[in-house]
C-alpha cells in the first residue's frame, strides 16, 4: 500500500484524486477502524484557512473568536452529516466500485464484533 506524502494528503483533503498508486491507501483510508476521524481531519483541513482569514479580520476578537467557532461547528456538521457519502464518493473516483467502501466497512464492522464476542465466549468457559 502506498501513502501519499504530506502534499498529495492535503491535495487528497481538499478532493483532490491521487495517484493511481495510492488507490489501495484510499479505500484504507475510507474504510478503516478510524475512517471518522480521518474524515473530521480532512474536514478541519478544509476549513483551517476560512478560520484564518476571520481571525485576521478588523474588529473585536470575541466577535472574530466566536464567528470562527460558530463556523468549525457549522463546517463539521455539515461535514459529519455527509460523511458517508463523501466517503463512497472518494473510493469510487480512486477507481473502486461503487458500494467497496460501505461493504468493506460493514465487513471490518463484523469481524470486530465478532472477535469481541468469541473472546468474551472464552473467556465464560
């Protein structure tokens, strides 16, 4: 599996198509234990240079400090609620059938389940 490096991440972040090379760490990517938080990065990413410009802006900074939280609340909700999407949307144009991304999660969802209760089964014995 072949990562990207540091700038073809936040090229990747902001929706950008990796290089074919990189279409396994892709599905990895959407599809792993921590796929959540690897989307709230990739949403903070985005929305970091937004939080920058308000917080340069003339005026009070309690106004600017809150207009940027307000705004990160805003962008991660918007970000969380399209989360599924957006992932499925990333596998398929890294050249993944439609659908790879749903199944391999619910796949990798029962097998850790599945450990978990033949570990608490052996452990009643």
């Amino acid at each position: 599996m072949s990562r990207p490096n540091p700038l073809q991440w936040v090229w990747y972040a902001y929706g950008g198509k990796l290089p074919d090379r990189c279409a396994e760490w892709v599905l990895h990517d959407v599809t792993c234990r921590t796929w959540v938080l690897r989307q709230l990065a990739r949403a903070l990413m985005q929305l970091a240079p937004l939080c920058v410009v308000v917080l340069l802006l003339p005026g009070p900074l309690s106004i600017r400090v809150w207009a940027t939280v307000l705004g990160l609340l805003v962008g991660l909700f918007y970000s969380v609620s399209a989360m599924v999407e957006t992932a499925e949307h990333r596998a398929i144009k890294h050249g993944h059938a439609p659908g790879l991304a749903r199944e391999t999660r619910e796949l990798y969802r029962d097998v850790r389940r599945e450990t978990k209760w033949a570990a608490r089964r052996r452990r009643e014995r």
